[in-house]
C-alpha cells in the first residue's frame, strides 16, 4: 500500500463541502414533491377517464417518469445522508465509505478500487441532482400541456 493509498482523513474544508452538497442534496425534496403531485394528478385523472386519447400519451408518460423521479429522489436521499455522515465524522474518510458501501453491494470492494476522490463525489452528486430536476421539469410540462388541452 503506497502513501496515495493510505485513507486520507477529511479536512475542516472538505467536511463542509460535504454538509453543503448534503444540504443541497435534501433540498431536492421539493422537487420529488413536485414530481409525485405530477404523478398524482395525472393518475387521478386517468382513473375518471378526463383525459381525451392524445393525453392519455402525457398521463402515461408523467406516470413513468414518476417511477424514474421516485429512484432519483432515492439515491438523492441515500447520497445526502452519506454526505452528510461524512460531514459529521461519522464517517471517517473515503475508503470506510466505501467499505461500507462495498458491505451492502453498491460498490465493488475497496481493496480492487481505490476511493474515488470527494470531487469526483461531489460532481456525481450534482449531476444526479440536474438529472432529477430535469424529469421533474417534463413531468410538469407534460402534466400542464394535458391539463391545458383537455
């Protein structure tokens, strides 16, 4: 094991970037609202039959984007509690990440891997969040357009 290998400990400065990717992370709850009400609605009104047959293609659509807003909202969950363990101390560095991770089966074990950096963390964790925003934001597009045309 080389000294690049070795677990380096989190700083002062990277356990608050960590409590701020958490906070923004738990932020996207909003968001999953948004999403489920889309979802809901467009439902609903498919159980009445309020929907002509060209939105009923925007009801199935915003109900299986739903299904993919709901894992979105659920790695973003899972992500901003890990973050925010790490912020914490409770997690102590990057490699217990991951062997913690590599316990449940989410990430292959760290003596093949080495930790990935926190900024690459951190980009993932942004990038899942525009990935959420941007199925919440068809959703609602698509859930306007039915109601606006119906």
């Amino acid at each position: 094991m080389t000294d690049r290998d070795t677990p380096q400990p989190l700083d002062t400065h990277d356990r608050a970037r960590c409590a701020v990717v958490a906070r923004r992370m738990d932020a996207a709850q909003v968001l999953g609202l948004l999403g489920l009400a889309c979802t809901g609605v467009m439902l609903l009104c498919m159980a009445a039959g309020a929907w002509r047959n060209e939105d009923l293609v925007f009801a199935l659509a915003t109900a299986l984007l739903g299904m993919v807003e709901r894992y979105f909202a659920l790695r973003l969950r899972l992500d901003a509690g890990l973050f925010a363990d790490l912020a914490s101390g409770r997690i102590a560095d990057l490699a217990a990440l991951d062997t913690g991770l590599a316990a449940i089966g989410v990430r292959a074990s760290a003596p093949t891997h080495p930790p990935r950096p926190l900024d690459a963390r951190i980009a993932g964790g942004r990038r899942l969040w525009r990935w959420h925003l941007a199925v919440v934001l068809v959703q609602a597009a698509m859930t306007l357009l039915a109601v606006v045309s119906s």
